[in-house]
C-alpha cells in the first residue's frame, strides 16, 4: 500500500515537472506545421479547368549580369526564409510575346458556378471576378514560393499551407504578391509561418526545406514589373494588368482655334499625285468580208467584187447570166432573131 502511495506521488511530481517546465517556457508546445509540395505542373485541388497553355513553360533563364551587379540576384539566399519585395526586379520571368494564363477562362468559369465565384472572391476580399482579374499579371516563380494556397472541397475554400515548385505560374497584383496559381485557378494568401515546417508530398531536384522565399506586398502600387525574359534572358518591363494607363497610348492634346500654331494655320494640303491612266490594248479588226470568186470586176463602176455593196453584186450577177444565156451552145453563130409574123390579111370578098 505504502509502495502503491509512493509509486503514485511520484507520478505526480513527474507530471507536475512536466507542466512547470512547459509554464516557464511560455507555455507553448513545440508542433509542427504540414506544408504541401506543388510541382509546376501538378492539377490536384483545381477550381477551374486547365488554364495554363499546352506547352507549359517552367525554366527561367538566371538574372543578367547587370541586375546582379546592381543589387544582386533576389533568388540566391542560401539558407532560411527570406523575405523579398515583390516589386524587386528579376524576382519573377515572364513574356511580352507568350501567353501564360488564360484569365478570360478563369472568370467565365467562376462565373457560371455562382457558389464557386462566392467562395473565391471571399478569399481574396474582391466584389467582382471581372474587374480583380484584369489587374493581375501572369508571371512564373523564379524560387520555390511560401504561401496559403486554398482548395475548394464540398462548396468551401479550404486553406492549405503549401510550397510552389519555381517554374509556377502565378497571376500576381500590382504590389507583386501572387494571387491565384494558374494551372487550376486557385487562389493564394499570405503564408503562415511556425518556423517548423514539415513537408508533405513529392519532392522535386534541387528542392531545399532550409530555403523557402516569401513574397511581401511592395510599399506602392507598381505599373509594370521588371522580370526576366523567359525566351531571350533579357529583362522586360511587364504591365501590371490591362486596365493601367501606362499600357495605354496617351490620348493626344485637344486643339483648339485658339491654341493652333501658326505654322498648322499656314499648311496647305498637298493633293496627291495624279496618275495617268494606263491605256488599254486596241482591239483588233474586225475580219474583211469574203470575196465572190466567181463575179469579174465591173468595169463601169471601177469596183471589185469583194469591195462592192449586195446591191450591185446582185446586179453584176443577173448580168452574167443573161449573156451566158444569149450565148450559142454550139460551134456556129448566133441564130437571127426570130421575126414577128405579118399579120393575116382577111380574105377578099367579092
């Protein structure tokens, strides 16, 4: 009995020993936070169907020279979670020329499933799909990337502390951060971070758990980004989303009688050149008439046949004929012609 006593006030201290040292630490139990591993490419938890091009592009060229020597390349940390700007150049690549998200697809998705479209904009805080998307820019990860992304299971975004693979493409706002990864629509929040991070899923070559960069809005709003061309290598200036004024020419001042130089009043408008017509090809004559081979030419009227009108052909012709009919058939003369009777004189009567 007295063992049994003693065995049990033993327990006790052991487990008081136990709280007052988790009490004097501050009273915080070290855990661990899971964190899912998203390749580039990878489609699981999608909001949208695919929204990114067949042919995915996921490598991006290392920062110029020049970047490099001015402030450094901002995806070379060796260790630790570092935080950068995300208006800091050469953070992200990108294109002028290829398209990398099919944003028209996101919205009118989102669109036809109004409790989808509800749930996403509670995410990100936005009263209209529409107008949101046409702000953001499509841009690939140049580092492996902390952030909250949030699938959506039974009517309901559901958040989920996730690393992205650099190579992601990711639509991001004016102040740079990423919101929405491309490939299935979905959206992304700020990270949350416990320092002890345990990563679950496939990993990917040269992934690195001691090195996971945060993205941290920009101090202003930027109109363009300046990112690493996915083809060339070069840096590009991006316009931040299609309704900024710098992706628009400048409308050209009003001119008015008041403010027109002199120099405009005094112009006077030059015509054009004129241009001779180009003649067009004669056409070509018309044939002759044919000949009669068997009329003579008529002597009195100078005329050759195949020259004369029908009227006097016809009269040639009659011509010939009747001199061809007063002809003899034979070798002899002409007989003379026949002489009228005399007329029979009645007889005498006596």
């Amino acid at each position: 009995m007295a063992s049994d006593t003693v065995r049990g006030f033993g327990l006790a201290l052991a487990l008081t020993a136990l709280v007052a040292g988790a009490c004097s630490s501050g009273g915080s139990v070290e855990t661990t936070t899971p964190v899912q591993l998203h390749v580039a490419t990878a489609q699981d938890d999608p909001w949208t169907p695919r929204l990114v091009p067949p042919q995915v592009p996921v490598a991006v060229p290392p920062a110029p020279p020049e970047v490099v020597e001015e402030g450094g390349d901002p995806v070379t940390a060796t260790a630790g979670t570092p935080a950068v700007s995300g208006d800091r150049p050469a953070l992200y690549g990108g294109s002028l020329d290829r398209p990398l998200c099919d944003r028209e697809g996101l919205i009118l998705h989102l669109e036809e499933d109004p409790a989808k479209a509800e749930a996403w904009r509670g995410v990100l805080g936005v009263p209209d799909i529409r107008g949101y998307t046409d702000t953001l820019t499509a841009v690939l990860l140049r580092a492996d990337t902390r952030v909250t992304m949030h699938e959506y299971r039974d009517g309901a975004a559901r958040p989920v502390q996730s690393l992205l693979e650099r190579g992601t493409i990711v639509l991001v706002d004016e102040l740079g951060v990423p919101r929405v990864r491309c490939v299935r629509g979905n959206p992304l929040s700020a990270p949350v971070l416990t320092g002890n991070d345990e990563l679950e899923g496939p990993k990917w070559p040269g992934l690195n758990a001691e090195r996971m960069f945060v993205v941290q809005p920009a101090a202003t709003a930027v109109r363009e980004l300046e990112v690493i061309d996915i083809t060339t290598g070069a840096m590009v200036p991006v316009p931040v989303g299609e309704a900024l004024p710098k992706t628009m020419a400048p409308a050209a001042p009003e001119t008015t009688e008041e403010t027109r130089p002199e120099t405009e009043a005094l112009q006077v408008p030059v015509p054009a050149p004129r241009r001779d017509p180009v003649p067009e090809a004669a056409a070509p004559p018309p044939p002759p008439p044919p000949a009669a081979a068997s009329a003579d030419p008529d002597p009195d009227s100078g005329r050759s046949p195949g020259r004369d009108p029908p009227a006097v052909l016809s009269r040639q012709l009659f011509r010939v004929v009747s001199e061809d009919a007063e002809r003899p058939r034979w070798g002899g003369r002409r007989p003379a012609p026949r002489r009228p009777a005399a007329p029979h004189a009645p007889p005498c009567r006596g």
